[in-house]
C-alpha cells in the first residue's frame, strides 16, 4: 500500500467522513471493536438502537440506553454522528397496533415520536435519516402505516417535526436508488417536490448493500452529481458488498476491493460527504443475521475481517483516498 496514514486520516483531507453503521454490543464488549472504530472512522450510525421499536419497550417508556452508548461515543471521538431513523415501517414496537389508534391519533403519536427523539439529541446528531425507505421498488410511494393513516404528506411532515426541535442535517434514506434506476428516479421527483414545497431537506442517504448485483459507478456518479444539483448532500449510508451465491467470483476479495475502490472515488469526485460501510468488522455484519443471507448470498461483505485486520477492500478504499 503506498500509505501507511489510516483511512480515518486519508478522507478527512479530501472533507469526506468515512463511518460504520454499527450496534452497541460489540462497542460495549470488544476492545478491538473500539478501537478500530475511533482510530480508523470519523462516523458512526447506530444501527438499530435510535429506531421506534429498540428505543420504545412501552408506550409510555423510552430504553436510550444503547443509542446513548453508540452517540456518547461518537461525541467523545469528535466523530460525526449520523441518527437513523426517526420514521421507518420496519422495527416498530411489538406493542405498537395502528388498529389502536384513529388517523389523528397516529399522526399525534408520530409527531411525538419525532419531536422527543429528535430532541433529545439536538447538537449531538450530526445528520438524521429522519424518513427510511418510503419509495418502493416499483418507484411508487410505499403503502406503510403512515402512508395509510398520514397520506403521502407524512414525509414532508416528519421532516417539518424534525426541523422545529433538532439542528442537524435532514436526510431521505433509501436502498435501490445509488445507480441511475426507476426508482432513483422516484426518489429523485419526491425530494425536488419536497425541496419546491419548502420542505427543510438536507441531503439524501444512499444505502448501498451491494449484495450480489453491484449498481454501475458511472451511473451512481450521474445520479450524485443530480442530486448534489438539487442543491442536497448525498452520503452512502450503509455500504457492504457481498455475492450472489450462484455467482461468486474467482476472487472475490479483489472484485470487492476493486468494487469499494470505484465506489469511493466515485465518491469523491462526484461530491459525497460521507461514506459510511455498513459495520465495522465482519463479524459484526447485518447479514450474518439477514434471513436470505446465507441461502443467497454469501461472502464478507465489509473493510475489516472477523478479526479487525485491514482487507484488501480497506488498502482500495485508502489508495482511492490518499491524495494522488
Ligand atoms: O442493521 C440493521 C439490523 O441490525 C436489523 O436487524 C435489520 C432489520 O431489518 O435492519 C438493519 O439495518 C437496515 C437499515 O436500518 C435500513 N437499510 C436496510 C438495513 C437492513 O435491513
């Protein structure tokens, strides 16, 4: 490798942060994990622990525990800290049944949620991915609960809730939109009505799980480059890059590290902010977990293996980093 200067240190001179979207048990419980967290990212999302259904065991009661760890942390590491999300249809709280409440009620109740979320960390969440996923994969608005109870107005109205209590930048985060898709085109329409309503947006979260298809650099620069037209901040959020078990590659090491390095200078060049992997090691990677994981897809999908050492997608994404 031609540096011998940490990934952390290499994007901070090009003004990209690069994080991990991670969860509070390896944080609390593996020295290695901490470290490689502070010396090596200048980001940091907690993965599950600020969404309704971890952060709510009642309706009544909030558990802030794990998301307090994970944001303490990024504070006390002078990282950027990315909140993620304050609407979702997914994780909701086992207690939570629509059926309980009328339409206004449900809006009361969102509205509440963001608000004390939100809240609570103003000044110490950099960015919030304040909608998840509300563009489906045909390009239409998803049919969530919110949709059914709030209308199609409920993503703007979550993003005005968020602006009335929290500073932080305010991002629409979605999968399937990186490249030049039907769907990013979706995204694209509903952020610039948003963006012509007057609706406080910021920037759009480009997940990016890589997972067997590999979305074309070139056309994610397009689709950057548009966006960042639109006047929004783009940022990868969750980046990892596995393969479709019926077609693994014959090194499948370098085609990652080849995919990661493309991907960041893309990055780079086209106006990112962020670039955040979607763990810190693989061994703490969502898919181990991910129901079609190992029936359909397989590989290590992130920077560090199991054991914390750099792998050949972390020298890519250094080389692609470190000023020429
Ligand atoms: O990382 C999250 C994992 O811990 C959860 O079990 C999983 C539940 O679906 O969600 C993972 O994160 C999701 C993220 O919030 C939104 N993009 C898709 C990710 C995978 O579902």
């Amino acid at each position: 490798m031609t540096t011998d200067r940490v990934l952390r240190e290499v994007a901070g001179d090009r003004g990209l942060h690069v994080g991990a979207m991670i969860g509070p048990e390896p944080l609390r419980t593996e020295p290695r994990h901490r470290r490689t967290l502070a010396e090596e990212f200048s980001a940091v999302t907690p993965g599950s622990a600020l969404k309704m259904g971890p952060l709510r065991p009642s309706r009544d009661t909030y558990d802030l525990a794990d998301a307090d760890a994970i944001v303490d942390f990024g504070v006390e590491h002078d990282m950027y800290v990315r909140g993620h999300a304050l609407v979702w249809h997914r994780q909701l709280p086992e207690w939570f049944q629509p059926w309980d409440y009328t339409d206004d009620q449900l809006r009361e109740f969102l509205r509440d949620h963001v608000h004390t979320v939100a809240g609570r960390y103003h000044g110490r969440i950099d960015a919030w991915d304040v909608v998840n996923e509300a563009v489906a994969d045909d390009g239409s608005l998803r049919e969530t609960v919110w949709y059914d109870a709030l209308g199609a107005d409920y993503v703007a109205d979550a993003f005005r809730w968020a602006s009335e209590v929290s500073d932080a930048d305010l991002y629409y985060n979605d999968y399937g939109c990186e490249a030049l898709t039907e769907k990013a085109d979706a995204v694209y329409d509903l952020l610039a009505d948003l963006l012509d309503r007057d609706v406080p947006v910021d920037g759009v979260g480009l997940q990016l799980h890589a997972l067997g298809d590999r979305p074309d650099p070139e056309s994610i620069r397009e689709n950057v480059e548009r966006f960042r037209d639109l006047g929004l901040d783009v940022q990868i959020t969750e980046m990892d890059v596995a393969f479709d078990r019926e077609d693994v590659p014959e090194d499948p090491l370098a085609v990652q590290a080849d995919y990661y390095r493309e991907v960041a200078e893309v990055c780079l060049e086209a106006g990112c902010d962020a670039l955040v992997v979607a763990g810190v090691s693989d061994a703490n990677s969502w898919l181990r977990y991910f129901a079609d994981f190992p029936e359909n897809y397989t590989g290590d999908p992130l920077l560090f293996d199991e054991r914390y050492r750099p792998k050949p997608a972390y020298d890519a994404v250094v080389e692609a980093l470190a000023e020429d």
